[in-house]
C-alpha cells in the first residue's frame, strides 16, 4: 500500500519546463510533472502518438528536462518499454534505472491492448501509467473503448455513446500483475504517493489516472481539480490500488462505501458540456452503473479483510 | 561498427530541453493571477503552511517560496490556482491591473 504523502514532501526540482505546448488547465500537465517528481531523473519514458508527444515538442526542442524519453508509434508503447527493460537488465543497470510507459486512454484501451497484455503476461519490469482523458483529445474529440455512457464526441455526434468506459485497471488485474492502481489527476499527493510505491515494485505495475479535459469534456479551463474531484466524490472513479492482490480503498473514495455519503452523480454529468444531451433514463442508467461498480468494490473489499 | 552516416541521423533526432518551446505562453489569456499578500496563509504566518497554488498549478509556473512568486511569462491564466486557494487570496485580473 502506497504510503501517506504530504505537500512538503514532494520535492521542488522540476522536469517540466514552463512555456510547453499543453492547453491552459490540463489535467495531464499536473499528472505528468508530479509523476516525474516521484520517479526522479534515473528514468526513461516512453510515449506513443497522444497528448504527451504534443508536450514534449517538435523537432529539436523540448519541454522535459533530465529525463530521456522515447517517442514510439502508437501500438508499441509497452513492447517498446519491454526492450528498453530487455536492454537494462543486460546492461546490470535494471535497479537504478526505472522504465515507464505513459500513453494515454486511446494507446492503452484500444490501439495499445495487446502490447500492455503480452507485456504484463511476460512480467516485464516497468511502470505503465494510463492518462484518461476519455476520448482522442489530441487528434479533435474522437470516441475511445473509454469514454463514458452517453458523452458525445465527434464520432458519436447524434446519440453520444451507446456503451459504458472500458474497465482497463479490471483487465490489468485478471493479469494477475504486482500492483493496479487508480488516481486522478485532482490528488497530485495520491499521484506522487502511488507512482512511489509503484517503482519500489518488481514486475509489472500499472497506474490509470483520469485526467479532466478542458476543451474536449467541454468545461472552463479553472474547474480542471473540480472535475476530477467530482468525478470521485459521486463514485464515478473510485481510487483504489490492488498490491499482490491485496484490494485497499485510497482516502478520498474510503468513505464513499456508504451510498448516502456519494454526491448525486447529476452534479458532475450538469457541469460538462458532452454529457448535455443526457435524458433522464441516461442518468438513472448511471446510477444503476454506479451502484453496480462499487457492489464489485464492496466484495473486494470484504475478501481482502477476511484474507 | 555503425555506419557514420546512421549514427548523425539518431543524433540529429535528439531534442534539447528548453524553456518556452511553445513561445511565450503568458500571452494565451488576457487574465492573470494576482496575489493579495495580506490574504496569503505562508506570508502571514511565514512559513511553509500551505503552498496549494504550487501543488496544483499544472505547470511549474509558481514557486515555492514565501511569497510565492508567478513566471508571468509563462503563466497560461487557466485559473487553478484562484480556484484552489483555501484563504481566496488569488484573484484573476486584467494584465493591466497587475
């Protein structure tokens, strides 16, 4: 279990360099810079066709310092990472160095299944964090196997989506892999204290982060931790991590196990201009998945207290 | 042996980090975020108590330090930190009010 973290333990040095090509308010931003605090600079990243490949800048220059990082094409981000760890691993240099692959939703539940699989299912020693803006943002609001029930994107322009979110960190956990955890991107001491515990593990461990969306959910840049915060506290994303198996419940989503103490789900659907075409029949089909997602957490959490 | 003219391709496709890649992003929004030291939980109590607007401030734009001090170059103004302030000592202003 990730231990607690507090604002003055996170470290001042910074690896994102300011004037890089974000948008104002992305949630990615703050995942990013408070991950790369808790990895330090013995790190190489690597990234395939997302968000994170606009931030880390054209040809010649870029906005991440200290750290080495590869750009991959989009399917391969985890065989990518698999020889990077091959290469360490021959070189002796597999304790100091950590490898991380960061791809966001589309590169991880669609385009980049395959290779996550067969890397986990070969035990490969690295990090997989999985940024969730729940659509491709990069390339203009296309559907991915995460976005929610009834969000509309450009590919699902006249009903929204007729299918709930992938459950990835449920796939990733039938993998029976070290360590699964969620987080969002409204709890960077959540973030950094996972992200911590994740590289003191070895295997495979892998982190999904949801990450608000200023332009592509459709909200004001300033309600980016908002979003997030919400998105929790209805129950719509619970943080939990799973440690050899071993399922515990984050602090802010512990208390949310009493259904009385979850905010209306309304509250965050209202505030987001994809969910705005949404009938009541849509909310209560919410509810419903709501209701059902955290019945699952429930028996978890009871099998792991008898254990 | 790797071929000369294969080794000056990997090297050319290496980037250097450097500030501002995307230009002088201060010049994004018209509204920026203004500090009322008064207000301020670290100034007033002068020492490390709160530092949220650093925490949360998606880029490394505002420091560490008492008072926190904002890259005005580089702020892009989303807000955050307006938001986020427990004591709502930052306010978004014109860039002429600064």
């Amino acid at each position: 279990m990730a231990d607690k973290v507090k604002l003055y333990d996170i470290p001042e040095e910074e690896f994102l360099l300011p004037g890089n090509r974000m948008c104002a308010g992305c949630g990615l931003s703050l995942i990013y810079r408070t991950a790369l605090k808790a990895l330090g600079p013995n790190t190489i990243i690597t990234v395939p066709a997302s968000c994170l490949t606009v931030l880390h800048g054209m040809q010649g220059f870029t906005s991440v310092d200290k750290i080495s990082v590869l750009n991959t094409p989009f399917a391969t981000v985890a065989a990518s990472a698999s020889g990077i760890e091959a290469a360490l691993e021959a070189m002796g240099k597999d304790d100091e160095v950590t490898c991380v692959a960061f791809a966001g939703d589309g590169g991880t539940t669609d385009i980049g299944i395959q290779g996550l699989s067969g890397a986990a299912e070969r035990r490969t020693n690295f990090i997989y964090a999985c940024y969730d803006n729940e659509a491709y943002m990069n390339t203009g609001v296309q559907r991915s196997g995460s976005t929610p029930y009834g969000s509309f994107t450009t590919t699902t322009p006249i009903y929204g989506k007729t299918e709930h979110k992938k459950n990835m960190p449920k796939i990733l956990e039938a993998h029976d892999i070290p360590y699964v955890a969620t987080s969002c991107a409204s709890y960077p001491l959540d973030i950094y204290a996972k992200f911590k515990r994740a590289k003191e593990i070895k295997g495979t461990k892998y982190i999904h982060i949801l990450s608000p969306c200023p332009p592509g959910w459709g909200f004001s840049t300033k309600d980016t931790i908002k979003m997030g915060k919400l998105a929790v506290e209805t129950g719509f994303w619970p943080l939990y991590e799973i440690e050899n198996g071993k399922f515990s419940l984050s602090t802010p989503s512990k208390r949310l196990l009493d259904p009385a103490k979850r905010k209306p789900i309304e509250e965050y659907l209202s505030t987001q201009k994809r969910f705005n075409r949404l009938s009541n029949e849509d909310i209560e089909e919410y509810k419903r998945y709501i209701n059902q997602s955290w019945e699952y957490i429930k028996s978890k959490n009871l099998t792991t207290q008898l254990l | 042996m790797v071929d000369q003219k294969v080794y000056e391709i990997i090297l050319a496709s290496i980037q250097k980090p450097v500030v501002g890649e995307a230009g002088k992003t201060g010049s994004w929004s018209r509204f920026k975020p203004k500090i009322d030291l008064d207000k301020c939980s670290v100034v007033k109590m002068n020492k490390d108590v709160c530092h949220f607007c650093w925490l949360y401030c998606p880029e490394p734009i505002i420091s560490r330090t008492i008072p926190p001090k904002i890259n005005y170059e580089y702020c892009k103004g989303c807000g955050i930190c307006a938001e986020v302030c427990p004591p709502k000592a930052i306010k978004m202003v014109e860039e002429s009010e600064l």
